[in-house]
C-alpha cells in the first residue's frame, strides 16, 4: 500500500482504497485536504461535463479547489475530455490519454492537468470493446461502431487498476515539492 501519494474525490468502490493508505471519499471530504503528499485528484466531473446542464451535483466548488491542491503539493488532476473546468480555472492543454489502452472496455478520453511530473511510456493502443455514451440509444455522441457495445454506468465510471497505477507513479514525481503559495 503506498504512502507517497493521495487521492482525492475517490469512489471507495473503485481501485484506489486498496492502493493508498490516504484516500478521500465524499465521506472523509476532499476539499479539506491540507497536504502535505502529492495528489491524485478525481473531482466529480457532472459540473463541468458536457451534460454539466443535466448535472445534479452540487459539488462544482470540487473542481476548482481540486486544481489548487495540484497546483500547491503536486501531481495530477483527471477529467473526461471536454471537461469545462479547464476553461473556468484558466489551466494549460490537457495532457491526453485514452483509458482504452490501461484495460478499460471503451475508449474513454481522459484529461490531466500535470504539476510536478512528466508522464513516462504509455501503453500500447488498444482496441476497445465497448462505447462510452450518455444513454442505451445512440445520441449525441454518435452511434457505436458496429459490433461495438454500450458501456452501463458502472462501466463508465470505472478506472482501470492500471490507469490508477500509472496516475499514482505519475503524482509521485512530485513528492517533496511544494509548487504553490500559502
């Protein structure tokens, strides 16, 4: 279980309690984190989504205290491609990678705000399986390659074991700087 790193804004069903010793639910509360390891931030996304109108979240105020907790102990911020809160907190291009290749069943285009670390080698490209979409029917978003699935919530929420891994090593790179002002 690792030490160097925390989590912050983590589904206690997902990957990361059974890899860190310092991870926060909505339970403990992210926002209040004060330090001092670097992060791996997993904000709610709803607010900031391009479905954000159809969000019943009230925890918005999550995304932008996420950055500055990136911003002032290192790491890495993820959020769905689109995400709008890199608009709303003025952040540079997103970093992105496709959770298809860490062993998730559909593409799923992820952002990440980086502060304090380099990313390493990615993973080989993977096909993907499912198709990640609002609905059971097509929209939006377009309709599913043939012989493509629709993702269910539950998949689509869910991180790969080795996206989380690479994010925690990635955060890591932080450990022992201070990138912010008090």
């Amino acid at each position: 279980m690792r030490i160097d790193v925390s989590v912050l804004y983590v589904d206690p069903r997902g990957p990361y309690p059974k890899l860190v010793a310092d991870w926060w639910d909505e339970k403990r509360d992210a926002r209040l984190y004060a330090g001092p390891n670097p992060v791996v931030a997993h904000p709610p996304c709803g607010p900031y989504s391009s479905l954000r109108t159809l969000s019943r979240e009230t925890t918005a105020d999550c995304g932008p205290l996420a950055v500055a907790a990136v911003q002032r102990w290192g790491g890495v911020l993820e959020q769905p491609s689109g995400s709008k809160l890199w608009e709303v907190c003025g952040l540079p291009a997103p970093f992105v990678v496709d959770q298809v290749d860490f062993g998730h069943v559909a593409r799923k285009r992820t952002w990440l705000y980086l502060v304090g670390c380099t990313p390493g080698p990615l993973p080989p490209k993977r096909k993907a399986t499912h198709w990640c979409s609002g609905s059971q029917t097509p929209g939006a978003r377009g309709k599913p390659p043939p012989g493509i699935k629709i993702c269910s919530a539950q998949q689509r929420r869910r991180t790969p074991v080795a996206f989380a891994e690479w994010l925690l090593d990635l955060a890591a790179q932080a450990d022992g700087i201070f990138c912010g002002n008090s």
